[in-house]
C-alpha cells in the first residue's frame, strides 16, 4: 500500500502550494491508498494534514499542508535540515595530548624515544597537532578490516 513514488508526487503537490495547504493530494478514486500513503508521510513530520481515522476505520481527508522538513527533504542538498542538523565534534587539544601520552606509555619504545616523542606532544602547535589528529584518524579507519561491521559493534547498545 505505500508507495515511495507516490508519496514523493504527493510532497511535490503539497510544495507547490507551500505554504497553503490542498485538497489535491488525494485522489478519489485511490483514496485509501492516498490516504495511507499521507498519514505515512505526517508520521515522519514531513506533512501535516486534517487526516483522521473514524471508529469505522474510513478516512476523512480535509486537506494537508507540506512542513519544512517536508521542503527540505525535496531538495537535493536537505536544506536548513542538513545545516542546522550538522553536527560538530570538538576535541580539546590537551584532550588529544593526552591520549596521545597514554598510548606512548603503554607502547614498548626504549624510554629515550618515549621521552623525545613526549617533548614533540607537547610542544605541539595547535595546527600540527590538527595534522596529525587527522592522520591517526585516517590511519585508524583505514586500519579497520570492515567498516560497516565495527561501527555497528561500537554503536550497538549493550545487552
């Protein structure tokens, strides 16, 4: 009964007449499954409607409404949703210093090179230390066999 193509015809109609709602989305003759396919697409909050089910388990249908999210999904770039849902991770550098030194610690270096690597840690600018956050990290992922697989065992929640 849902059908992606018709859901997307079904936003483009509802764009079309951003911000006022319309009766147009429905079809008389496909009302179910039109109807279906909308209260679908208000589940994800990309429309809203005058959609409501009776006791009776018939559809009254008295118009609908595209929301922002709605636009946003239309567009090839997300819109404001993918700026304003962009998320930034900071790390201090003192923070990456750190688990930089601890790493150095627990490795088998004779300790004349774990002292000169110590004194590079931590006479690092914030700009190399920059460079070389990047490299660990793109070392690290490239050192992971299947990506897909360890980052659904790190994600997993725990038992």
């Amino acid at each position: 009964m849902l059908d992606r193509n018709r859901q997307r015809q079904m936003l483009e109609i509802l764009a079309a007449s951003y911000p006022m709602p319309s009766a147009d989305v429905v079809r008389e003759e496909h009302k179910v499954s039109d109807c279906a396919n909308l209260w679908y697409l208000q589940e994800h909050e990309l429309v809203r409607s005058g959609l409501s089910i009776t006791l009776g388990h018939a559809f009254i249908f008295e118009g609908a409404s595209i929301t922002a999210k709605g636009m946003d999904f239309l567009t090839d770039d997300g819109g404001l949703s993918a700026i304003l849902g962009t998320v930034t991770v900071k790390l201090h550098s003192d923070t990456i210093k750190d688990l930089l030194n601890t790493k150095l610690a627990q490795s088998t270096l004779p300790p004349d090179e774990k002292s000169w690597v110590r004194k590079q840690i931590d006479t690092m600018t914030g700009e190399s230390l920059k460079t070389l956050t990047k490299a660990l990290v793109e070392q690290g992922l490239s050192q992971v066999p299947n990506l897909y697989a360890w980052v659904q065992t790190i994600l997993q929640p725990a038992p």
